[in-house]
C-alpha cells in the first residue's frame, strides 16, 4: 500500500457516518418544526398574530427544548398555554397589542431559559 495515496477507509466511514447523524438531526428538527407550525395557530391565532411570531416563537420552541424540558416543560403545549395566557393576560390588563405581548412575553420567556 501506498501511503497519502489511498483513502483511509476507516477516516472516511467515520465521516460518512457523521454526515448521515447530522443529516438525520436535520430532518428530525425540521419535522418538529413544521409539527409546531401546523399547531401552533391554536396558541397564536392567525387574527392576532403574524407567521412571522409563529415561526420565531417554533424557532425557539425547537431550539430550546432540552431546556424547557429541564425547567419543567416536558410536553410543548403546556409551555404554549402558558405562553399563550401570558399574552392574554398583558393584552387584557395592560391594554396592548398583541405584538407588543408577544414581543415582551417572547424576551421574558428567552430570559427564563438562560
């Protein structure tokens, strides 16, 4: 064998490997995404709140949820409903728009997790 001019064979089976974990990774967060999209408008209705608060907060959700989980939010919807009353509670005592709640609600909830 000459060496530098063949493949290591098992270098590369690693890097295949690898590649195929972070490619499943992908389409398991990807599907827990799109999951979250289809069911979050129950949580943010589509006459109060945009596309745009319902990816970031899927965003969040996905990213985050080995925290929610350590802090107690084992199943999503009970942090939605949480989320969700939150929203109605500053929209209906404090006299906002629902951009403004979910804008105040959205950055307490990314403190709450750090």
């Amino acid at each position: 064998m000459q060496k530098g001019g063949l493949i290591n064979d098992k270098l590369l089976k690693r890097e295949i490997a690898r590649q195929i974990a972070i490619e499943h990774a992908e389409e398991v967060i990807q599907r827990a995404f799109n999951r979250c999209l289809d069911e979050i408008v129950n949580y943010l209705p589509r006459d109060q709140y945009t596309d745009e608060h319902r990816n970031e907060l899927c965003q969040f959700l996905v990213e985050n949820r080995e925290d929610l989980v350590r802090i107690g939010y084992d199943d999503t919807s009970k942090f939605l409903s949480m989320f969700s009353e939150m929203l109605n509670n500053l929209i209906q005592k404090e006299d906002i728009t629902p951009d403004q709640a979910f804008t105040v609600v959205f950055r307490a909830s990314q403190r709450f997790i750090q």
